[in-house]
C-alpha cells in the first residue's frame, strides 16, 4: 500500500479560501513544512499572504490540477 501524502493549507488573506501552499510530501517532511509556515508567518505577520496554516491529506487518487494559460 503507498504512503498517505499530506500538503500544507491555509487561508489566503486577500481571497479568504483554503489553499494547500506546498507540493505533497510524507507526514514527517510536510510537519516540518508546516512548523517552518508557522515560524515564518509569527516573523511577519503584517505582511503575511497566507495565515491559519494546516496540514491535511491529500485524497488518493487525486492529481493535482496545474493552472496554466499559455500566452497569446
């Protein structure tokens, strides 16, 4: 059986929606990704694009989805 993968999510701060803000990693590296999120966030919390952080699991099965819009 393969390994659960979590992302990091938190609430943008101009939309107000949930958004995962890193790529899928293990357990032990995303902990990781998110006490470095915290920290960072704590350092400059004025200017922060993204607050309330979380990490989460991602779903098996789902691709991740890539918006792209190539130039004209």
């Amino acid at each position: 059986m393969k390994e659960p993968k979590y992302v990091v999510t938190a609430v943008n701060n101009l939309t107000g929606e949930r958004e995962a803000i890193s790529l899928p990693h293990s357990r032990w590296k995303t902990e990781e990704l998110l006490v470095k999120a915290r920290r960072d966030h704590a350092r400059h919390r004025r200017q922060a694009a993204y607050s309330l952080h979380r990490m989460e699991q991602v779903p098996q099965g789902v691709q991740q989805e890539l918006k792209f819009t190539p130039p004209h």
